[in-house]
C-alpha cells in the first residue's frame, strides 16, 4: 500500500485506523485491486510514472462522517481528493490530481433530499446521478426536467462544480450558473451552508441564492477551497413543446450575420435550447452546393409560443441572403417511448449514455482507442471570431497533427453557454504509450498556439490544468496568486485537492 | 477522410434527429426480478441494450463482427467470472466500477444474472 507523499506509515495508520471507526472497514480502501478502481481509465499517462494515482480512498456516508475523515486528514496533513461519481471522464476521471492523494467517494451520499415541482429546483447530495434524479423525478410524478449532460451516470454536483453545461434551454444548461446555495465542509471540519442557507431554518435555500453579503460560491467551482456536500439546483418546468429549425449557409463569411442573428435571439431569449453549429471552410473538392454552415436553433415552451417564436426566428435568418431555413418537427411533451427512442434524449431531459458511441469503437471507428480528453477554448461568439479561429486551427493542424499522423476529432463548436462559443477538440486516448504521448505533446501545443491568440480552455483534463491555469496570466499570474492567498486562508495544511484547476496550496508550490 | 467522417458522426450525434425507432429487444425477457437484474438496469442497461444509442452494444457488435450477440443479455458464452473481471477492470470505453458503485455482493449477483445463459 502506498502512503500519502511527506506522511509517515505511523500517520497514515492511524488515519486509516480512525476513517475505518468513522465510516466502517468496509469503506476504507487500501488493498492494491481496490484502490485500482480509483484510476483514470482514460488517462493519457497510462501505466506510466507520471500517471495520478490514489494512495487509499474513503467513502463517508453523510456530512458528519465527511467531517470526521476531513479533521483526521488535516491533523495528519494528508492529502483529499473529492470525488462525486467519479465519473468525470476525460477530465481525470476518480483519480486525483495530486498523486498520493487519499480518494474522498462520496458516491454513497447519494440521497435526492427535496424536489419541488411548485417553485422548480432540486437538492441534492454529490453522489446523485442524473440517472438518479430523473429517476426519482419520474418516479413521484412531478411535471419537471433535469438538464444533462451527455453520460447521465454524473454527478448533478460534480458536473456543475466541474463547470459543465447539458442541452435543454437556457439558462438550465449551464450547470453552475443554475445552482442555488451549498453546503461545504471546509479543511478544518466545519459545515458552511452559503446564500439563504446561512440562515438558521430559512425556507428559501433553494429560492435565492444570493442571500447577503459577499457571494463566496465561486470559490468551490473548479476549486479546492472545500467539499460540497450539498447543492441546490434549478430545474425547469416540463415545457409543452419543442422544436428546431436547420439553418443553412452557403458562404463562409454567412457565419457573421448568422451568429449576429442567433445572438440577437438567444440573448432576447426568443431561442432557447442549445444551439447546434457545424461547418467551416469548404475544401477545393466540397460539392456544389453544399452549405458551409449548418445551424440549428431549438426553443422551448408552449406550443403557441414555440410556434409564434419560430415564425419570427424564421423572419429574422431569412434577412440573409442566401439562406436556407427549415422548421423542424414539433415535439408534443412528454414523448412516447417510441418518439424517445428517435430523438436526441437529452434534448428532453432524458439521460443517456448515447455520447460514448461518439468516441469508442463503433462502425464509424472500428479501432477507436477507448478513452479521450478534450481540448476546449472559449471564443467570442461571433462570426469574424469563429472564423478566425477556422482558419487557425487549418494553418496548424498539418504541424501538430505530425502531417495528420495524429486524428483529432473535431472542432465541434458547442454553445451551451450564452454569450460564447466553445470549439471542442478531442484526442483518442488509448493504452499506446507513444501514441498518447504524442496526444499529450498536441494537447499541450494547441493550448499555447491558442493562447497566443487571447483563447483559453474552460475546462481541462488534470494533467493538463496547471498547463492551462498558466495562460490566465494578466498581470504576473494574478488571479492565480489570489486564489492561492485565500486557499492558504481557508486549508492552511494544503489538504483538499492539491492541484486541483491549477490551485497548489504553499507547500507545494513551484517557483 | 476519416476525421471529416468521425466529425460527420459527432454532429450526428448532436443532432436532435439522429436516431432512428428502437429494435425490439427481447433481452432480460422472462429473466425475473432479482438483485442481479437491479444491477443490470441500474449500471449496465444503458449502455449494453438492444437498439441504438447503447455504445457498448455497438461496440460488441463490431467487435466480434455479429459472430455472437452483441447484446450482453443475449449471450450465452459467458461466465460469472468473466463478467465480475470486466466490471472490474474495464473494457475499452467502459472504465471499472467502484465497490462504492457496485458492491461485491452486488456483482456477484450481477455476474451470476449476465451469465445465466452461459456455460456452467
């Protein structure tokens, strides 16, 4: 069994010896097969020495016992990384970021505390899965939707904390943004409950989630300043209808007017589900004809209004010359198991696993390796933007593709969030050790081409998050500094989640 | 070019049209309620169905080219050791299951489930 890094066999002992009082014998790991699960199966590091692994790992059931394992790991300075599902593929999975590290599972709080149908919103515990909630949903009956992502089997916590975004109407897809109020242990054992939760008995936790003062939940996004150990969320009311529209272009320079169109409608909130946006630069031998964007624009809502927005989406797309415009099927809710099975799930709040058919082996990709990561810079959304970067990514791909040695998938560009496109790249990841070393080399050198030209990730793979943390630079590191200035406040020993998104408690950092 | 095409599939898959009507499945058929068959739903269902949409169906059937089912329900050479080893170490896209996820007892129930069919 190995130890934690700097914490004696003795110390480590005799944390484990008090975790096992604290959560059962049954859920302290320390057998080698055992903490083997805790691996990222998509690692890019596979079997090498620079992969993160997990020295042990323990899986409280409640707050309390979060508590108790937390105060005996900063007694003995031992290294935690929480866990919701673990399911947080491509983006470490249940490994730590700092190898050594003790796994938090938190899979076992996996209770649905309270859904309300009435006031929309949900509360839940980290181990709640999409699965989970929309079972639980469906099961008592209430006309509401969850958001998810594309593997349902996440955490509706760990997604949002990751900084994750589903594909139902805004503003429910982006998963942070439609949180209301936590609750965080912090490294020293101590409960906190933010917004209206700070308030003895409020009945409004999950009603507003500003309450008063300053609004610290920031500090647990993409962060390691605690363990949330519960979360409020959004849901939105069934919507009675959907449909989409498919908008074509056939210029490249189309995608100015035709972002500047959706921008206007997304931000008046006439569109409201999660655009689809394909296309870019047509090659030499790209049929006659042949669109170079293709769009689609989704609304929900009541059937009237679905039917009066599109109309008018359709009045504004069709001021561009040259466009093509096609209304979808409307989609009459809820779906019959036969209309489900034709759609896309989680267009309707259903979650799937559908999304791993994409990148696994597949009659599209026979020898699809297993495993990815995903390289994702935010851009402005607009079309001299998205061009911009089309053109980018053309003039480089032969070099860091190795004269296209190395086959990326994408750029997708996703828009799950208002205000920004994201151009998603993913990289096959598989047990080749110099294949995925060559993947790692292209991951790193994307993000400095990119960086260079003012675009950074909004997310990233653990190995990759100091790389990426690094480019947020304005003014000799800054942000970062600030954010280290206040995890030294709040964990002074270091112990939650060393490195997580770039942040490094004092003793360990470099430089 | 396999790329374009691998990007034709990524769009596809977010298109809200793509898929087409489910196959019958006939799959857990007249299996009987039990814990193994819970386990089943709860983890392994989502992906290993009949129909599309299930990628580990999809991938079984590229796999072994349709020379066996590629509905795991559906095959009849497996044993209960066989199915606790991949659970338990991943396959492919598949990544391993936690004992927080599934229990040993829970999986000595699933594989016994998975593997009725197969040989004793």
């Amino acid at each position: 069994m190995p130890t934690p890094p700097n914490v004696s066999t003795a110390a480590f002992n005799t944390a484990l010896s008090a975790w096992r009082q604290t959560v059962g014998a049954d859920w302290v790991f320390t057998k080698d097969e055992d903490i083997a699960l805790y691996r990222d199966a998509y690692s890019p590091y596979w079997d090498e020495p620079e992969e993160r692994l997990a020295s042990a790992a323990v899986a409280p059931a409640s707050v309390e016992e979060v508590q108790a394992v937390v105060r005996v790991a900063n007694q003995h300075r031992i290294p935690l990384y929480a866990i919701s599902t673990g399911r947080n593929l491509a983006y470490g999975g249940s490994a730590p970021v700092y190898s050594g590290s003790v796994v938090l599972d938190l899979k076992r709080m996996n209770r649905v505390l309270d859904v309300s149908a009435r006031n929309a919103y949900a509360l839940v515990e980290p181990g709640v899965s999409y699965f989970d909630l929309y079972n639980h949903i469906t099961k008592a009956g209430l006309d509401v939707w969850i958001d998810p992502p594309d593997p349902g089997w996440g955490s509706v916590i760990g997604n949002a904390l990751d900084g994750g975004g589903g594909w139902t109407a805004y503003p429910f897809r982006d998963h942070f943004g439609a949180h209301c109020g936590m609750e965080v242990v912090l490294a020293n054992g101590e409960v906190v409950r933010t917004g209206m939760g700070a308030l003895p008995n409020s009945p409004s936790w999950q009603h507003n989630r500003w309450g008063y003062g300053p609004w610290v939940d920031g500090l647990f996004r993409q962060g390691n300043m605690g363990i949330v150990t519960k979360m409020g969320f959004y849901l939105m009311p069934r919507p009675e209808a959907f449909q989409t529209s498919t908008i074509q272009a056939s210029r490249e320079e189309d995608i100015v007017p035709l972002l500047d169109t959706l921008n206007l409608l997304e931000n008046q909130i006439v569109v409201n589900g999660s655009t689809g946006l394909f296309g870019g630069p047509r090659g030499p031998n790209a049929p006659a004809g042949a669109p170079a964007w293709t769009m689609q624009a989704p609304i929900y809502g009541p059937e009237k209004v679905v039917r009066a927005k599109m109309e008018h989406v359709r009045d504004l797309f069709m001021k561009i010359p040259g466009v093509r415009f096609t209304e979808g099927e409307l989609f009459r809710t809820p779906l019959d198991a036969a209309t489900l099975n034709r759609v896309r799930k989680v267009s309707f709040g259903v979650p799937d696993l559908s999304t791993f058919g994409m990148l696994g082996r597949s009659a599209a990709n026979p020898n699809a390796p297993g495993g990815h990561i995903g390289f994702s810079p935010i851009l402005p959304r607009t079309g001299e933007a998205l061009l911009e970067f089309t053109r980018f990514y053309a003039e480089n791909l032969a070099t860091v593709s190795e004269g296209g040695a190395l086959r990326f998938v994408g750029p997708v560009y996703m828009t799950n969030w208002e205000r920004s496109l994201v151009a998603l790249i993913m990289f096959p990841i598989g047990r080749d050790k110099a294949m995925n070393a060559k993947m790692r080399n292209a991951f790193t050198r994307w993000v400095e081409l990119a960086a260079a030209k003012g675009w950074a990730e909004y997310r990233a793979p653990a190995i990759f998050q100091d790389v990426v943390a690094d480019t947020y630079s304005f003014n000799n590191h800054a942000l970062t500094r600030l954010r280290e200035t206040i995890k030294d406040a709040v964990d002074p020993n270091g112990i939650l989640s060393p490195g997580r998104y770039g942040v490094w408690p004092k003793h360990l950092r470099k430089g | 070019m396999r790329v374009a095409g691998l990007v034709a599939a990524a769009a596809a898959l977010l298109s809200p049209a793509v898929f087409g009507a489910d196959a019958a499945s006939t799959a857990g058929a007249g299996a009987g309620a039990g814990a193994g068959e819970a386990v089943y739903q709860r983890w392994c269902s989502h992906c290993h169905s009949a129909g599309r949409g299930n990628p580990g169906t999809d991938s079984l059937r590229v796999k072994y080219a349709d020379r066996i089912p590629a509905v795991l329900l559906d095959r009849t050479d497996l044993n209960a050791a066989a199915v606790a080893t991949f659970v338990r170490q991943g396959v492919q896209s598949m990544p391993p299951f936690r004992k927080t996820e599934i229990t040993d007892a829970e999986l000595a129930a699933l594989a016994a489930y998975v593997a009725k069919n197969g040989p004793r």
